[in-house]
C-alpha cells in the first residue's frame, strides 16, 4: 500500500516538474541547458527599429505561453501588433499566444529567476520533458 502511494506522489511530482521546467538547446551545437522554472523573460533589440522589445513568457500545459510583448519605443512594438497600449512609459500588448518552443536568434537575453544571460547562435526554448 504505501509503494502504491508513493507512484501516486511520484507521478504528481514528476508532472509538476515537468509544467515547471524550460529547456534551452543552442540548435547548431545540440548543447542543452535546463531550468526549474515556470516564468522567463526574452529581450532583444530591434533589428530596424532599435527598441528594446521584452517578452514574458510562461509555461503552461506543456506549451510556451507568451503573455506580453513590450518596448520602449512605440514603433518596435507596433512591428508585431496594434493592440497594445501605454503603460508606465513602454508600450505594452497582452498576446497570451501558446507554443511549443520560441527560437531566438544569437544576441537573445534569456533573464531566469534572477539570472541573465545572452544566446551564441540561434537557440530553441521549450518545456522540459524529463
């Protein structure tokens, strides 16, 4: 009985881990990194319009939720969408789009519970599956 609920317990605290996790593989290299998280931000500088663009992203169902997109400068925003709106000086849009992974290109900031750090070449992000 009790090895019965330990699957049980095991079972829930493998699926939390996993609903709480992100996996960040530099593409070229296959070199994969892993994170116990469930909220990450990716920020990048506009390629044309040279704003700082800032999204929030989080892990959700096996897929990665993007729940907002903002900048400093309207016009790096306005490149993605319309629907977005003042908010303490930046530009924010409310996107709430689902995916399995984001790739960014090299250059990236990947900012992780307190930890920063920018992609060498273009990376893929996606929940972990361990």
């Amino acid at each position: 009985m009790r090895f019965f609920i330990f699957l049980i317990l095991l079972t829930f605290f493998v699926s939390e881990i996993e609903e709480s996790a992100i996996c960040l593989e530099e593409i070229e290299t296959k070199e994969t990194l892993g994170f116990l998280t469930s909220h990450f931000f990716l920020e990048f500088k506009h390629s044309i319009y040279g704003g700082d663009v800032v999204l929030t992203c989080k892990v959700v169902g096996g897929k990665i939720v993007v729940k907002t997109l903002e900048s400093d400068d309207e016009a790096s925003i306005s490149y993605y969408t319309d629907l977005y709106k003042p908010v303490e000086g930046k530009f924010v849009a409310e996107i709430e789009e689902k995916m399995d992974a984001v790739v960014v290109n090299e250059g990236w900031k990947v900012k992780i519970q307190g930890n920063e750090f920018e992609t060498k070449s273009v990376s893929r992000i996606f929940p972990c599956r361990w």
